[in-house]
C-alpha cells in the first residue's frame, strides 16, 4: 500500500517527496474533487494525506469520502504553518471522549 499527498503548497509537497511520498498540489475547488477522483481510483493507494486547509475550506468534501468509503484511510496533516488547532486539543479531544477532566 502506497501514501498520496494532495497538498495546498509546493513546501509540504517537496518535503513529503524527499520521504518517497507522491503527491500533487492543488488550490481550487474542482482541482480537490479531480485529485481525490484519480487518487480513489487507484487500488494501491492505502493512505490519503491531506493538509489541513482542505478539511476547513471543503469539509463537506473530505467528509462525503470519509463517510462514504472505509478505504483509503484519510489522515489530514499540519502544512508548513503549522496546526490550525488549539496546542491542547488532545487534550481536550480525551476530556470531551471520557467525560473526565485530565
């Protein structure tokens, strides 16, 4: 099984080639829905990663696959600016899960 990167800056993309990652930028709407499309349709493909920007700007994108689909695995990633999250947002995600404060 192989990883794919559909990335929104050409940064996070070189770094993820120089790790033997393949991938593909893209910044508009219909240039997301045309990656995922050929991403789907290739079998060998185990793992989607995409840059968190997608998942804020196009949820209803990324949800529509992850609902829809049990395979591949989407993992949304930090790009080069780093989360777009609160620094204990695991912390609070556990909090929220078990019902306990840590």
């Amino acid at each position: 099984m192989k990883m794919y990167l559909i990335s929104d800056n050409v940064d996070t993309y070189t770094g993820m080639r120089l790790a033997g990652v393949d991938g593909c930028v893209v910044h508009e709407r219909n240039e997301l829905e045309a990656a995922l499309h050929n991403v789907l349709a290739d079998d060998t493909v185990g793992i989607i990663l995409l840059t968190e920007k997608f998942g804020r700007e196009f949820p209803e994108i990324i949800d529509d696959v992850k609902l829809k689909r049990k395979f591949p695995l989407i993992v949304e990633i930090p790009d080069r600016h780093g989360t777009g999250r609160k620094s204990d947002f695991i912390t609070s995600y556990v909090n929220e899960a078990i019902g306990l404060k840590l």
